[in-house]
C-alpha cells in the first residue's frame, strides 16, 4: 500500500523521513497516513465472516466475589 510518513519510521525496506511517500506491506499504525489501500474482495471478506463461529467463542463465567468477614480489633 501507498503511504506518507507522518514523522520518522522505519519499516522492512529500511528509514523513511517525515512527509516521504512509499511502497509498505507492514502495519505502521499512526506512524503513516494510508494514500492507496489495496482493494479486498468481497468473496473474501463473506468467507472470513462464515468461518467466525460464535459457538467457539468462549464466555467467561463470572466468579462469585467471596466476602471475607474480618474481625475488628478495637484497642
């Protein structure tokens, strides 16, 4: 994808100035802002949606919060 370096960053093909516009596949986060994205099709984007099975997500049973009782000791 086509990005533009919002200050200095590094990536795989080496150090890239503050402004520069360049060719990456890394994720760069907030370090660039994204010119070109490539393209998804959508066919993909319907077979990752089909493989996510909510059966396998797991849910977390809440533990019941054990109220200890502690003695105050007055003096």
């Amino acid at each position: 994808m086509l990005v533009k370096a919002k200050w200095n960053v590094k990536d795989a093909s080496g150090w890239h100035g503050a402004g520069d516009v360049f060719e990456t596949e890394d994720n760069l986060g907030n370090a660039v802002e994204i010119l070109d994205a490539p393209k998804v099709k959508a066919a993909d984007v319907v077979k990752a949606v089909e493989e996510q099975d909510p059966a396998k997500e797991e849910v977390k049973a809440e533990k019941p919060k054990a109220a200890t009782r502690r003695k105050r000791i007055s003096e």
